[in-house]
C-alpha cells in the first residue's frame, strides 16, 4: 500500500511540471467540480460519497468500516481526515487526487455519546498545512440498521403487513432493521416522538407515526422532510427516507372569528373560521373560486379574512364554484357550500312608478344598485315571482309583475340583494288614504267644483301591456278632447283646467277611517294621485295646492328642471304612472300635525295650466300635438322609507 501511495505521489508531481510548463489545464478526473476558489490553494469539501453500482454516489450518512470518496479541491495537500474527531492520517489513504481522497472510515470511530466534543459529532474535516475544511456526516455502526417500514391493517392487528413508502399521521407501523433494541427516540420529520413504543427488539420497533409530525413547509429543517430517524442510547442515528402523509381534511362548518356563533354567510373584509380536522396542512381556499393563500391554519380551524374585492354573485361565472369554499391540502381536499355576500352599496329604491297598480300589473322601481337581486318582497310579505323581473343595464330601473296578494297591504316593498337591502317609501297600496275617488261622488263631501275638466270617466285609457291601467274613476283636461298646443304664446289664455277640493273633508274622512293619525307630523307625508298623458309632456305645468292655487308646480320638461328622473316624468308609454308631492314643500302644512292641517277651511286645487314659466330661464316649451292628462285617486300617504 506505501509503494502505491508513494506512486500516486510522484505522479501527481510528475503531472504538475507537465501542467506548470506547458500552461495546460487536465479534462480528467481531477478537474470533476473545478472549483470554488479557483486559484486558491485552500482545502475545501464538496461531497463524500460512496460506491454505489460502479459509481460514487453522494450520502449523508455512512456506516464505520465504510469506503468512502471525499470529493472537493487541493485534496492533494491533506495531511489527515477526522471523522467525528478520530485521525486518519494520509498513509491510510487508499487513494488521493488533487480533487478527491478515498479512504475507509475505521471501525473504532466514536459514534454517538462515545464523542466527547459535541462540535465535531457527525462531522468530517480534511487539514493540510495551509487551512482545514469540516463539512457534515452522519456516521453510525454497523449494527444499527432500518431496512423498511411496515403498516398494520388496523389499530388491532398484531402482525404487520407488507412493508410501504408512505403512511399517513397516526398509523400503526413497524420500523424493521437491526441493533433497533439500543433505541431510545423516533424522529418522525425531525420531530421526536413521546409515545411509548408498543413492542420493541433488536429487529422492530412498533409504534404510531405522531399526528402532530410536522408537514410540508412546518418542518424545520428541510433536510428532515420525510424521513424517520432512530437515535440509539449511544446517541448515533439511522435517518430512513419515507413519506409521511397527512390525513385529508375535513370541514365541517363556518362559525364566526372567535368562534362564538355558526355562520351560513359572510362578505369580503370579514375574517371567518373554518371548522373541520387535519386542517394544518391546507395549502390553498378557494372561495367563489378565487383562490386565496393568507391564512392561519390549526389542526382544528383555520382563521381566514375574506378579500374586499372578493367577486360575488353574478361576478362569479363558474356556477359550480358560486358560494362554495374549498380547502385543498396536498393530502386531499374538502368543499363546503357558503353564502358569500357583497360589500357593494346597498340597493335604494328612490321611486315606486306607481303605488296603486294592481296584482298581474307591471311596476317600475327607480333607484340605483339593483345588483344580482334575490327578492322583491311587497307589503304584507308576499314575494314577486323573479322570472317577472328586468333590471336596467345600469342597475338603476327595476320592473317587476305584482304577484297576487301583492296589491292588498299597504306599507313598502323590500328588495334584498347580494349587496344588502333596500326599501321603498311606505306609500305603497294604501286604499284607505284616497281622499278623491270619485270626484263628486264621493260620499264624504270632498267635492267642491272643477272647470274646464270633463265629468267622471271610466272608459279604458292609457294601457300599456302589462303596465297599469286607469282607475276605475278619472276626469281629464281638456274636458271634451285632445288639443293641439301651439307653445307660441297665442293659446295660453284660458287653456287650463283645475279640480277644486274642500281640504278639511278631505283630512276628517282620512281621520275617520283612520288612515292617519291626528299627531303624525305632515312633513311625514305626502300627496299622491295617479296620471296618465296621451303624448309626451313637453309644455304646461302641473300644480296643487291645500290652500291657494300654487303651491307646487311641477314642470319636469323645462330645461332648468333639475330633477334625477326628469325624462322618466315626461313619458307614458308605461301608462299610468303615479305622482308624488311631498307635504313639506307645501307652505300650508308643512311641519303642522294632521289634526293641525284638518283644521284649516281653505279650498284646495289641483291644476294643469299652459303658459310661461322660470327656472333659471323662461320657458313655454315645445308645441304638443294631441294632448290631454287624465288624473284620479288623489291621497295622501305615508313619505318615511320602511325599515
């Protein structure tokens, strides 16, 4: 062995003066890694490996008594290898190269607790005369061995079965091998065990993998993923490549982030709890389909914030992921269904298109955020039928059929949305509030004259498809007729009509029938009546008033008309359409209680009357061809949104 170590010297001096004189750098074996720190002459590790079917095969652990290859740079220069501190020195070197030494880790090499000094435990270091160089190794005796794992049927067979590659947390298994009776812990992903062993001898060790092993990235140490490592008495170790599965997940139920209340709902910016077992390793949530990866996760809940800008609804395309939650682990995967809400705006219902119309007649609902709606519920809880309904393009109009039993209560309509609830003014159905009905036919005594306008009309007028009808008693101006107007200032003169009414009958019978209440305050309130016009309305002003002729005028074709719904105001070709005016705007009775208001004697007036008017600018409008309004079931209502 000296003669060949003694050649191998020589040659390797031989083939530096070849190197050095004719400034060639070798392709052969000594140039395999070529180096960190190229031109240096310091020593450095970069494997140890042993021979593995002709080949070297890098390791991190061997056995004493074992030949192994040191691979790394100036190798050459080494003067002796310690493992676990105990020097070989380079006579006992089987082979060396400028990249590489060969030699056997000796047999009385300490292991475990036999190494004295805990900084050199399961570690190799090359010296040469210049610097040394240490890198890890696990190095055990020959006697300790795990040559498989073997699984149980189940909790009470006695015999294990067949030897696997994977278990999941908390099987029973059997690490099979030798020297395994000198074994005092199991790591199981380089966490150790603190569970008794079941059976214990030289050849097996029966006991169940810990359902608290850390998976996946909760492994400290990547290295210790999917591995089982036994530890002697002695303090060597065996570490036995396995795969250590997680159970699947399961999941439950949702309750509330500190888990006081179950949950069937939620919305983006509220932090919920998913409820279920093995939800440590849930990797992913997919809630409507967008996966999220922010969460904290227990073996028994996982705390997720839902997104602000989670997509809701109709946002969400892929019916099959809509309100769903899924948790997806790389053991399996569970799914739960789960209401996800909107935080968008609320709806609002700003206008009802008319609040007397009749169950089977089409309604109009004006106002705005009229998203993925999920119920229109009318008074008395009696809910429209959804396949009735259209919603503008822009979410602003909504019209609906009136289900049966719909037009029976009065009080407001309620319509729910991914996004919340929206209600219209109470002002819906109420039959007992009409104060003119039939005009001079009203046994009340509301009736005091009218001019220019006809007498009481019930011939069908006005209808529009399912959109509603006319009352079932109206009058209408021009009295006998259409008209045609000029809008030119040569027929302003006497070309109005005006219905006249004796306002305290008007507030006793709402009194008598109690419709209201003496001490409801009438900026609470307002006066209603439903209308119909043969064409566009593009001149002439609608007025009314519970004492004089003028307290409102209400011209919405005018230019200077500032109003949201303007254009909607001067269209009928949804036939009739209710108009409402707010008592707080009406000097007479603003901020007076009903019984105040009942008390008053005056007339009061509802007009339409052609001319001039101002806002912002003087205005007759624009000629009308064909023209006459038809008007009916005056009331007055409640003006408070429901709740």
């Amino acid at each position: 062995m000296m003669k060949t170590i003694q050649y191998l010297k020589y040659s390797w001096l031989f083939s530096l003066l070849i190197m050095m004189s004719g400034g060639l750098i070798s392709c052969g074996d000594d140039d395999v890694y070529n180096k960190r720190d190229a031109g240096s002459d310091k020593v450095l590790i970069e494997s140890i490996r042993v021979q593995s079917n002709d080949l070297w095969a890098p390791v991190a652990q061997v056995r004493v008594g074992t030949a192994v290859r040191i691979e790394g740079n100036n190798l050459e220069k080494a003067s002796a290898v310690y493992f676990n501190g105990y020097e070989v020195t380079s006579e006992h070197f089987t082979n060396i190269g400028k990249t590489y030494i060969e030699t056997v880790v000796p047999e009385n090499t300490p292991i475990g607790h036999q190494v004295t000094d805990e900084t050199v435990k399961n570690t190799v270091r090359v010296v040469t005369d210049v610097n040394e160089f240490t890198s890890e190794l696990n190095i055990i005796s020959k006697s300790l061995n795990v040559s498989g794992i073997a699984l149980y049927e189940n909790e009470e067979a006695s015999i294990p079965g067949s030897t696997v590659t994977e278990a999941e947390l908390g099987s029973k298994i059997q690490i099979q091998g030798a020297g395994l009776d000198f074994v005092t812990a199991v790591y199981f992903n380089g966490k150790a065990t603190t569970e008794k062993f079941i059976l214990q001898s030289a050849v097996g060790i029966t006991l169940h993998i810990p359902k608290d092993t850390p998976l996946g990235s909760n492994v400290t140490n990547s290295s210790d993923r999917n591995t089982i490592t036994v530890e002697t008495e002695f303090g060597e170790k065996f570490i036995y490549s396995f795969t250590i599965k997680g159970n699947p997940p399961t999941f439950t139920g949702v309750r509330s982030a500190d888990g006081s209340e179950v949950i069937t709902k939620s919305k983006g910016g509220e932090t919920i709890r998913l409820i279920g077992t093995h939800l440590e390793t849930v990797t992913s949530i997919y809630c409507n389909g967008k996966e999220l990866t922010d969460f904290e996760t227990t073996p028994e809940y996982i705390l997720l914030t839902l997104p602000k800008d989670l997509p809701v609804g109709s946002a969400v395309t892929n019916e099959e992921t809509r309100n769903k939650i899924r948790i997806v682990s790389e053991f399996g995967e569970a799914a739960l269904d789960f209401e996800f809400r909107g935080n968008g705006a609320a709806p609002v219902i700003d206008r009802v298109s008319h609040t007397l119309a009749k169950a089977g007649e089409r309604i109009e609902l004006l106002g705005e955020n009229f998203i993925d709606i999920e119920k229109v519920v009318f008074p008395g809880e009696v809910e429209a039928d959804l396949q009735t309904m259209t919603v503008g393009s822009d979410y602003k109009t909504l019209s609906v059929l009136i289900p049966v039993g719909g037009d029976q209560t009065a009080g407001a309509i309620r319509v729910e949305g991914i996004n919340g609830i929206g209600y219209s003014y109470g002002y819906l159905n109420c039959h007992s509030n009409v104060f003119i009905e039939k005009f001079s036919g009203d046994s009340w005594g509301t009736h005091q004259a009218g001019t220019r306008i006809s007498g009481n009309l019930s011939a069908e007028v006005g209808v529009s498809g399912e959109w509603p009808q006319n009352p079932g008693v109206y009058r209408a101006f021009p009295a006998n007729g259409t008209v045609d107007y000029k809008a030119d200032g040569t027929d302003d003169t006497n070309n109005n009509g005006y219905y006249s009414f004796k306002v305290q009958k008007a507030w006793q019978h709402l009194l008598d029938n109690n419709a209201l209440d003496g001490t409801v305050n009438c900026d609470d309130l307002a006066v209603q009546f439903d209308c119909w016009m043969s064409c566009n309305w593009t001149a002439g002003a609608l007025r009314f008033a519970f004492k004089g002729d003028n307290e409102i005028t209400f011209v919405p074709w005018h230019t200077g008309w500032s109003d949201e719904y303007k254009t909607v105001d001067v269209d009928f070709s949804k036939g009739w359409k209710t108009f409402t005016f707010p008592l707080s705007e009406m000097a007479s009775v603003a901020g007076k209680t009903v019984k105040q208001a009942s008390e008053s004697t005056e007339n009061g007036r509802f007009t339409f009357i052609f001319g001039r008017f101002n806002y912002s600018s003087w205005s007759r409008g624009e000629a009308m061809d064909g023209f006459r309004i038809c008007f009916g079931n005056f009331r007055i209502v409640p003006y408070v949104k429901g709740e």
